[in-house]
C-alpha cells in the first residue's frame, strides 16, 4: 500500500482494494494511543490531539465504549471512535462538546442513570476514507447500544461542508438541503446513510473548527430494540425528512449490525 498526503483528492487516495477487509475493529488498548493522536494530529492539524490523560480517562470509566480500527498485522491505527453515557436530561439541547465531554475526560460517564450513547468522536484516516471503515465503528458503537440496552445514540455532527455555503444559507437551511439530498456535507450525509436523523442545529459546539465555522447537528439514532412510542412525543420535526417518521414507528432503523 502506498500512503501519501494529508488532504487528497479523492482520485489521489491510494488504497489497495482488499484492504478494507484487514482493518478490523476492537476495542481502544493504551498502546493505541500514540497512533489516536498521529491520527488526530492529521485530521485537526489546528486542535490539540487527544491527550494520553484523556485517554486514559476514557478507558478507566467506559473501555468498552472506546474503539479502534486497526489495519493489518502491525495494527496501524486508522480509526477511532470514542463514546460515553449520559442521562440527557442532565443537559441542554444546545450544550456544545466539552459539556457533553466534560472537556474531553469523559467523568461525567453515567451508566447507573443513562439510557444515551453519547458519540463524542469519530475519525478515519483521510488516506482510508470511503472504505466502510466509518460504516464499521458505527456498527460496533449501534452494537454496543444494543448490548447495554440503551435508548439511543445521539451526538454533534459538524456540519463539514457548511464553510462553502456559509455566505449564501443559514445553517438550518443548510441541514434540511442535506436531509432532502439536495446538498452533500461530507459528514452529515454519511451519518443519515447510517440511519441517524437531526434533532437541531446549534452554533459554538466546536470552537476551533474552520470546515464547520462551529456548527453542529444534533444527531440521533434510536435503538429499534427498545425504542417506545414515548420517545418520539414532543421531538423536533423540523429536519426530519419526510420518510423518516414512517421508519421511526416502523421499526426499519438501521441495525443490521
Ligand atoms: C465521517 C467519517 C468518519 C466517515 O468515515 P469513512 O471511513 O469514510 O466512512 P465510510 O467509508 O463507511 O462511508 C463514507 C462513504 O463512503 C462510501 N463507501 C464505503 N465503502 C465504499 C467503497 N468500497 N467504495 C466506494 N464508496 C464507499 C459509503 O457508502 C459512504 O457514502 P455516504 O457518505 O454517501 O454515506 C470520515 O470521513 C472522517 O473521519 N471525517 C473527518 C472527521 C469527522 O468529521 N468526523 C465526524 C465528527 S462529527
């Protein structure tokens, strides 16, 4: 395999094509650490990476919420994604990601009270993007929320592509072209194709972030084995696409894995 690059092109993107099937997905070890902030550092080269002390803290309060992709025999770290639980009463819908994080440390982790994964980070190398290695730890995370019996998983998802269109649509009005396909946000888009739906918009969830000029969507995937009628009274409707309800009462959320 030939890598090369930090921010390719999509014809620039090197990738052997069995190579998908040698990345596999476990959960985080302390010896990943210092390929989490390789990948950290390549991705958000303005943010500090994930510290070793954060970290560590992850592991110590939920392992079995953090994972990673790892590729081939020398388990190179080319994906993460770290998650904990929260009692979402415990926060506002416009809370941005230190609250949800408690600054990143995760000690507000409450399995006893929480019935919401809260997705505080995922990340693929851009060398290995499109690869259904993002498909992967999404599936390990639905299934995670399965075994532990939790409602949902909901999150901030920086809304990537918003910069390019700053100048022209408000945020919201952005989203909903997302929803209904008529715009592509490199991140969004690909969570809705993982069966999540937008609860709202809010501005400063990420600070420092220039792709996203610090908007986020609040995301949600519900649980199709514990979801209750009660769970859709009262929720926003305002960016969810029109079929989205039917599958909601239906059942037909993406869980296949
Ligand atoms: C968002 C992110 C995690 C997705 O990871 P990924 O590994 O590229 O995800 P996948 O490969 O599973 O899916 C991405 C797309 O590639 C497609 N794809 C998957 N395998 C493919 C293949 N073999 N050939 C062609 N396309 C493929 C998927 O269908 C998907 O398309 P969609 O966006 O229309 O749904 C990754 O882009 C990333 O790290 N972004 C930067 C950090 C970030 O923004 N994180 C989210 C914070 S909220």
């Amino acid at each position: 395999m030939i890598l090369s690059g930090r921010h390719m092109a999509p014809q620039e993107r090197v990738f052997v094509t069995d190579a998908a099937e040698e990345v596999r997905v476990r959960n985080t070890l302390p010896r990943d650490f210092p390929g989490i902030s390789d990948l950290c550092k390549c991705i958000y080269p303005d943010t500090a990476p994930w510290s070793a002390n954060e970290l560590s803290s992850h592991l110590a309060v939920f392992p079995e919420g953090q994972f990673v992709a790892v590729y081939g025999s020398e388990e190179k770290v080319v994906g993460m994604c770290a998650s904990l639980i929260v009692l979402w009463d415990d926060y506002q819908m416009l809370d941005n990601w230190e609250a949800f994080t408690a600054d990143g440390f995760f000690t507000n982790h409450d399995a006893k009270r929480g019935h919401t994964l809260y997705g505080a980070e995922v990340i693929v190398d851009p060398r290995f993007e499109h690869h259904g290695i993002g498909e992967k730890l999404y599936c390990a995370r639905r299934g995670l929320t399965k075994r532990l019996e939790l409602w949902r998983i909901r999150g901030g998802s920086r809304l990537r592509g918003y910069h390019q269109y700053a100048g022209q649509v408000a945020p919201e009005e952005y989203v909903v072209q997302v929803v209904h396909g008529y715009l592509r946000d490199p991140t969004l888009t690909f969570q809705l194709h993982q069966g999540f739906h937008v609860l709202a918009v809010v501005p400063h969830y990420l600070s420092d972030d220039p792709a996203s000029l610090g908007y986020a969507a609040v995301i949600e995937w519900l649980n199709p084995e514990t979801i209750v009628p009660e769970m859709l009274v009262e929720r926003p409707t305002q960016f969810l696409h029109k079929d989205v309800l039917r599958h909601l009462v239906t059942g037909d959320n993406r869980g296949g894995c």
